[in-house]
C-alpha cells in the first residue's frame, strides 16, 4: 500500500508528498506518523541537507480529516487539545526548529491547519491557482498550528483578522502580494522552480541557515540587545565552520563556493 506521504531523497533534499490526493491530503493519524518519522529522518541524516513539502493531485492539503473521529464518540465531545498537543503542535515545531531549510510547494487548496503547516515552512512558493484559506472558523474553532502567531506577523493584524473571520479564500497571487508567501509561480513551473530552489539551498550552507533560522525565530521574542547578542553568540560558531572559510577562500579565487553543510 502506497504511504501517505511519499519520500524521496534528490540532490540532498528530503522530498515530502502528502498523498491522499482523494481527501485533499487531509491530516489522518497515520499521516501524521508518517511525517513525523519523515522529518525526524531530515533532522538526523546528514546527507538530507533541505527539506520539500509538497501535495500528490489537486489539493495541498485540507487540514485535519474532519471524517476521522473528530467529533467524538455518541454524545461525548472531542478533546481537540489533544489533538494538537499529540500531533500538530509537535508537527509545527518540528518544521519551524528543523536546522535545515524547509521549502513548500503549494501545489493546491492549503486550508485549516494545512495551510498554517505551509505557512510555518521557511520559503512558501504556491501554484498560481492554490488558494489559502483559514477554514477554522467555518466549522466553530479558531486558527490552530500557529496560525494565531503567524498570521498577523506574516501579514499584519488587519488582514489576520479578516482572513480569520471571515475564512475566505485568498489566491496565490493575492498571498504573494501580502507577504503571506514568498511567491507565485505557474501551475506547470512550480514543483520544477520548488525544487530547484531547495536544491540550491542542499548546496547551501547548512549551518549558517540553521543558525539563520534560529535566530529570525528567536527575533519575535527578543528585544534589540538580546538579539544583538545572539547574532554574536552564533556568529562565532559560524566563523569556526568549515563552509566559511570556504567562503571567504572562493570568494578570494573568484570561483564559487562548494559548501559541505560543515
Ligand atoms: C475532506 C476534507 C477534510 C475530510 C476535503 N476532511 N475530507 C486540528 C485538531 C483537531 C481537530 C480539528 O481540526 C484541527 C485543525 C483543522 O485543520 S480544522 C479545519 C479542517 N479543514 C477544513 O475545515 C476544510 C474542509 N474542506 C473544505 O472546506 C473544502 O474541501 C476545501 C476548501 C479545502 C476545498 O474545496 P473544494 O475544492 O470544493 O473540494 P471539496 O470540498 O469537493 O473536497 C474534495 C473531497 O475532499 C471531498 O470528498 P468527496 O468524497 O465528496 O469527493 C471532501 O469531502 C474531501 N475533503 N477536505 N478536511
């Protein structure tokens, strides 16, 4: 039986399908599971250098399955806390802490907590014919998955709000425009540019984007000195590394650098 998330190492990045095209790649248990171990697996292996997120058929993904046991057994209501303390928050994290660059193809419709997944990636292309849409609201919840603390700071309170409450579509181009993502691209193009571009980043070097990333993440909690410092803190780190001085070697020889993630 096929997964429902199908992975692939090329070029050094972990590519992810979400594949359960018949549902719009909607979040059931074992999908969870399967991204789970597949982003653990990123973490872990050196040779995985950047990560793809992508969607199989014409959705990216629809958020959680609302036909598995979401609404609870007979008269008893659901814990959806402990859906997301099991498994979206961990997901989340996962992604936003991964020291490597994590790139999202949005291949389709991205709603509910799949598009706050994408979101939580570090560079989100979208076909020019996905849409975004905070569905929550439409079925009684809130945003979940960080949609609360990404949103307003990826597109300012005002258009957080009306995207929460009012749960309407917003296109590929409208998000790119707002700074929802970082861009647009043609239906046909857009797992060919996703993939380049992470493969780019698999060329990259490694450990300046995971301190990057640690450090931008950290930029919404600390105060100017603070970050001032870490800036310091991880800088120092990076001048040890191997992929510096390579830097510094290739750009003395007028060549380009050939970074080892070291
Ligand atoms: C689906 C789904 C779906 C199952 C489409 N489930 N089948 C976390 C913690 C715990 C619990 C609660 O939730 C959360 C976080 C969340 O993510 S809550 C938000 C859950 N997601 C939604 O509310 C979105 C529901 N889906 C939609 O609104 C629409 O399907 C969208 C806007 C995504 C796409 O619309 P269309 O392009 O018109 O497609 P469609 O509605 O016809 O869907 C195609 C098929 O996929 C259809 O099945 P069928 O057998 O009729 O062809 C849908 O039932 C199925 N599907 N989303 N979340």
């Amino acid at each position: 039986m096929a997964g429902t998330v199908l992975v692939e190492l090329r070029e050094g990045v972990l590519e992810l399908t979400l594949n359960r095209p018949e549902k719009l790649n909607a979040f059931n248990e074992a999908m969870h599971a399967e991204l789970r171990a597949a982003l653990e697996r990123a973490e872990r292996e050196e040779t995985v250098r950047a990560v793809l997120l992508t969607g199989a058929g014409r959705g990216f993904c629809a958020g959680q399955d609302l036909g598995e046991r979401v609404m609870g057994e007979g008269d008893t209501s659901p814990d959806l806390g402990d859906a997301l303390e099991r498994l979206y928050n961990p997901l989340v994290r996962r992604i936003r802490a991964l020291p490597k660059p994590v790139v999202c193809a949005v291949n389709g419709v991205a709603a509910g907590a799949g598009a706050n997944v994408a979101l939580a990636c570090d560079i989100v292309l979208a076909a020019r014919s996905a849409t975004f849409v905070q569905a929550f609201t439409r079925i009684g919840l809130l945003p979940d998955s960080g949609g609360t603390w990404l949103l307003p700071r990826l597109v300012g309170d005002a258009r957080a709000r009306a995207l929460v409450l009012l749960a309407e579509k917003v296109d590929a181009e409208t998000a790119a425009a707002w700074g929802l993502i970082w861009k647009a691209v043609d239906d046909g193009r857009l797992l060919e540019e996703a993939r380049a571009l992470a493969a780019g980043l698999a060329r990259g070097p490694t450990r300046a984007y995971a301190a990057a990333k640690r450090a931008l993440q950290a930029a919404w909690h600390n105060g100017f000195d603070a970050q001032l410092d870490l800036e310091r803190d991880l800088q120092r780190e990076l001048g040890r590394s191997e992929d510096y001085r390579e830097g510094v070697r290739a750009f003395a020889e007028k060549r380009a650098p050939v970074f080892r993630g070291r």
